[in-house]
C-alpha cells in the first residue's frame, strides 16, 4: 500500500543505493567487467570480494540496471559501465568521494543545522579545501568529480553567453581550468589567467597545455581572499561563491572590485534558488551539500544580488544556461 509512511521510509532508506553503488566503485567491479562478461567467481578473485556476498551485490546491481546476468555470467551496462574508473563524467570519483569524504559529514547534518557551522570542521579537524590539500588522494578525486561538473557547466556557458572575442578572462579560483578550456577553446582571441591555491593550480597547468590553450593562458598560485589579478576584461567566478559565507564571499567580491577596471564584466555561474517558492529538491539539498562541506550556500537572486551590490557591482542580467547553472553578468558601479 503506497502511504505517506511507505513513501517516506523509500526516502530515509535511499542511502542503500548509495552505499551499494559506493561499495562498486571500491571494489572495482565495473572496471573487471569493461573486459566482458565474468562469473561471481572471478569477479570475486579480481576484487577481492567474498563470492557468496559479492552476488547478493550484484544482484541489487541488477535490479538498479548496472548490470545483468546471463550464461557467460554478470555483464555491465551501459548505465554500469559509467562507474568504471576511467569514464568521462566523474561518477566513479564522485562515489569514491562520497563514500571517503561526503557521507561522514553528511552523518553531522544535525549538528550543522542546530549551529549553522560546516561539519567538516568538526569532522576532520580542518576546513574543507584544507582537508582536501593535506590529503592528495581525495583531492585528487575532488579534482576529477569538479571536472566532470564543470566540463559539463562550461559547454552550456559557452553556448549560453557570448564572452567577447580578445578579452583576458580572469577564472577566480578556477581549479584545474576546465572552465577556462571551454572559454579558450569557444574564443580563440581570449587570453586567459587561472587563479587558484598552489596545490590546485599546479595541476591546472599540465591540463591546459594538454587542452591545446597552455600558450593563451597563465597560471597563477595565490589566494583570491587576498589579491585578484587586476586590468582583466572579464572575470569569472564559477562555483566559487557558493563555498563561502555571505561575509567571506563579500571579501572576495571586494577583492574582485579592487581589481576590475570600469569596463570589466564580473560572471558569476552557480545555481540560483528561486525567491520565492522551494524550487526543486536538487538544489535545495545541494545547498545543505555546501552546508556540510564547506559552510557556504546555494542563494537566491536577490541574494546573489545584494552580495553584488554590496561590494560596488551592478546585475546587469542573470541568463539561464541549459543546465541548473545560470550566468549572472555583473558590471562595475
């Protein structure tokens, strides 16, 4: 009988699927299976697994279409073969991430919503992106799951605004550059910098040289709390003002402001809530994700807006891109 109690207990038992599909992703399974059909046996001695409990796993595989079974024994599909380590989108990383780093601090919500403090503080000891630099394998992960998001994100906003044709394009705090891949390779005019802290930006390097925009684009190691490269025509900042409170985020904007000269366009690419009705559930639990992670938050317009406004910046447009994500382009007062 389909009941508000039975529907509410599918939602609390979610985690299953979760920590089965993590459970996959570290034990490799998908990865044994690129290479064909196998029998739980030799899946089992490829894994490492107990045999009996590996095909009570795939068995729920199964039923989640990961994979099927047939005479020559378990096979992925093509939903399955996305978590093999080496598929493009991230998934793999995102549930080794997930299963190492994430549902820890998931675990702490509670205490996180009775203080309004990140739980990764209290967790590890350390707030997130420092975590992430003195623990390189999960930043490493960090680095893929972000490259899988904003691969996707930069397509959608190459095709969603026109960046002029010649600008230097400032990525703040652009991670590995795969944003500013996308704008290079959409604006072959366009220099770019890359701004983002020492362990991050090093790696950016090797990826843009390997992109074929190294020679239009400079990395750059520092802080963007307390400087920003100035005299840039635009300056983006994606998934970065999500990370941070309204007061760090006012920082950084500041620092932005000091560097922009009159002309320049401050593009701002995050989700943004809706003002006035809940939206839709994947924002709205992304913004807890932040909570959690790094202590920042998903916002609204007006809020975006008031961030913006108070550090010397007009809204000019927010332009919706064909993801979650939309451009909110912003100018100099």
């Amino acid at each position: 009988m389909d009941t508000a109690a039975t529907r509410l207990i599918g939602m609390v038992q979610a985690h299953w699927i979760t920590d089965a599909l993590c459970a996959t992703a570290e034990l490799g399974v998908m990865d044994v299976l690129a290479r064909g059909p196998a029998g739980t046996d030799e899946l089992a001695a490829e894994t490492g697994a107990h045999p009996p409990t590996l095909d009570r796993l795939l068995r729920a595989l199964a039923t989640l279409g990961l994979c099927t079974h047939g005479p020559t024994g378990w096979a992925s599909t093509e939903l399955g073969a996305a978590l093999r380590r080496d598929a493009p989108g991230g998934a793999h990383a995102r549930a080794l991430l997930t299963s190492r780093l994430w549902r820890p601090l998931w675990d702490d919500l509670t205490e996180s919503v009775q203080t309004g403090e990140q739980a990764c503080r209290r967790v590890t000891g350390r707030p997130i992106f420092d975590h992430l630099a003195r623990r390189p394998e999960l930043g490493a992960l960090y680095d893929v799951t972000q490259r899988g998001l904003v691969d996707e994100a930069g397509a959608a906003f190459v095709a969603a605004y026109d960046v002029p044709d010649g600008s230097t394009v400032v990525d703040v705090g652009g991670g590995t550059g795969a944003l500013l891949r996308h704008v290079l390779a959409a604006r072959p005019a366009c220099r770019g910098i890359l701004l983002d802290l020492p362990h991050v930006a090093q790696r950016a390097h090797d990826e843009l040289v390997a992109a074929g925009v190294g020679n239009r684009c400079d990395v750059m190691l520092g802080d963007f709390f307390e400087a920003v490269p100035g005299g840039a025509d635009v300056y983006l900042l994606s998934f970065v003002l999500h990370d941070w409170t309204d007061d760090e985020c006012l920082v950084l904007l500041d620092r932005v402001r000091t560097a922009a000269p009159p002309q320049a366009r401050v593009l701002v690419l995050e989700q943004v809530l809706p003002d006035d009705t809940p939206g839709e559930p994947g924002p709205a639990l992304y913004d807890l994700h932040m909570l959690v992670g790094t202590g920042g938050r998903e916002r609204t317009a007006a809020e975006y807006t008031g961030l913006l406004n108070d550090t010397g910046f007009r809204v000019e447009a927010i332009i919706p891109t064909t993801g979650p994500r939309s451009v909110i382009d912003a100018r100099p007062r």
